[in-house]
C-alpha cells in the first residue's frame, strides 16, 4: 500500500515522515527556554496564534544537539498539543511504499526506537520516523 511521506533530513540524516503526522511545515521564529523542562525540549515558540513546544531533534534522538541557526520545523499534533520538530532540511511530500525494517538494518541511539519502516527513493532506504517517539514523553504528560 503506498502513503504519502514528507522527506527531511535530521543530523544529516534522509528521513521519511508519513503525512499523517504532519499538521504543517514552518520556519521557527524566536524560542524562549522553558526553566527545567528536558533537554529535549528547546523551549516554546509562537507560531500563528498558538503556542507551540520546539523540540531539539538530535538531542531527542540521543545525538549532538540540532544547531541553534536550524529554523525548519515540522509541525506535528500529539494528543492535543502542537510540537514543533526542528530538521536540518525539508524535501517534499511523495508517494512511497512502507516496508518493513530489514533485520540485518542497524539502528543505533533514538534512531532505534523513533524508526518504524523504511522507504525506498531512488534505490535509497530513507527511515520512517515516528514523530511521537521524538518528543519526550514527559512533554506529553
């Protein structure tokens, strides 16, 4: 069964997001730090007259912090509230068939837990990441 997938890059990573996950693609603006909220969490950002909590996807991910300049943000809802997740770059939304993980594929930190398929472009395998494994889940409680 094909779905449509938005293409991104995380830590130099190709990434494939199913666009059920994906409420908007945004350009962040200024984000306050929130006093003892997780690491993961950069902080809060307004963005069309709500809210939203901007989340550091390489350090949700167990790797180097995203750089401070990365604006690009896909907007994802997770049980009610809106996250902003910070990406090196986006690609386009395109058709593609979810395949199943090959077992001999080595994941290593978050990309293991947040990776649920794969896709194939252009002979390439490109991660599905499950944006709900990338936010913290103490930003959800």
């Amino acid at each position: 069964m094909t779905s449509l997938f938005l293409i991104a890059h995380i830590a130099g990573r190709g990434v494939a997001i199913d666009s059920g996950q994906v409420d908007s693609v945004v350009d962040i603006g200024d984000v306050v730090a929130v006093p003892l909220a997780d690491r993961a969490v950069r902080g809060l950002a307004a963005l069309r007259s709500r809210v939203v909590t901007v989340i550091d996807t390489g350090i949700a991910l167990g790797l180097d912090p995203t750089p401070d300049s990365a604006r690009r943000a896909v907007i994802t809802r997770i049980e009610g509230h809106h996250y902003a997740v910070l990406v090196d770059s986006l690609e386009d939304v395109a058709p593609f068939e979810r395949l199943p993980l090959a077992s001999g594929m080595a994941l290593d930190r978050g990309w293991a837990r947040a990776g649920t398929g794969i896709v194939e472009r252009d002979g390439e395998p490109l991660l599905i990441l499950d944006l709900t494994a990338v936010v913290p889940s103490a930003a959800v409680a």
